[in-house]
C-alpha cells in the first residue's frame, strides 16, 4: 500500500461523514463558471493547498468528497507534483464520470467552489499588472476570479476562451 495512514485517515472521515445529512453544495455550470476565463498559463500554474485528512472539517457533500479525495492525494506525496490540468481532469472524472474529461471544464467548476467555501486554497499564477517587466505573481482563484471576470468577459465576448 502507498500510504496506509492517509488511506485509514480517510476511513475514519468517512466513518464519521457518512452519518452527517447531505449538504447541498452549489457548483456553477461550465459555461456560467468564471473558470472558463483563465488563460492556459494560469490553469497549468494552479496548486492546491489543503489540510491533512485529519485537520478537514468533517461534512457531507461533493465539495467535502473533492476535499477528501485532494487531502489523500496529499498525503501519499502526489498533490505538489500534479498540474491544475491534471487536478481538475481528476475531479471531473470521479464526481461527473459521464462527463468527457479532456479540459475539465466541471473540475475547474470544483476547484473554484473549493477555494471559495475555504475547504482547499487554489492559487494561480498571473501577470502582475503593476509590475513593468511583466513578472508573474500567485493569487487565490477566487479572489483572481471575482475581480477579472467583468474584464475577461469584454476582452472574450459572451462564450470566453476554452
């Protein structure tokens, strides 16, 4: 086995989640998502930081099963190595199986929904527009989002970029 204590860690979350009620989550549709915004240099530089399986808040819902899934990859050393491509084509083939996965328009949609609800921080890298060089900075997803959506929105038109 990988990592027995990140596997048994999970076990027991589970073991103690199962007996909460469901929580309804809201997840943005794909073509709603101000996910579909983000530029491929920002999608390829996303990391995901979450607590350790044991540190997670204990819930019920697609966004604490997104979390879980995350803390375990994190605990068996795979998380720091992943791309954002490869963590949101993830996501969208265990929680939307029906869904074809080649962009993981619907991950990115968890993804988003993960740093908002506080559960995991995303951060992206974006160029940094008071800097003359056109160097690079890391941001939130969510707070980068929120405030580029309007402009990305004119910029692109009605449909954004894929």
């Amino acid at each position: 086995m990988i990592n027995s204590t990140a596997t048994q860690a999970r076990a027991a979350y589970e073991e103690e989640a199962v007996w909460l009620p469901w929580q309804k989550t809201t997840i943005l549709d794909p073509k709603v998502s101000p996910t579909r915004f983000l530029l491929p240099i920002e999608k390829s530089t996303t990391k995901v930081a979450i607590p350790d399986v044991g540190d997670l808040p204990v819930g019920h819902s697609l966004l604490h099963q997104a979390a879980l899934r995350l803390s375990v990859l994190q605990g068996r050393g795979l998380l720091q190595y992943m791309s954002g491509w490869t963590i949101a084509i993830d996501l969208q083939d265990v929680i939307y199986p029906a869904h074809w996965h080649k962009y993981g328009r619907r991950g990115w949609a968890v993804l988003h929904a993960l740093d908002e609800s506080g559960l995991a921080e995303v951060t992206l890298s974006t160029v940094d527009d008071d800097d003359r060089y056109g160097r690079y900075k890391r941001v939130r997803m969510a707070e980068f989002l929120a405030e580029c959506e309007t402009d990305r929105l004119d910029t692109y038109g009605r449909f954004g970029v894929i």
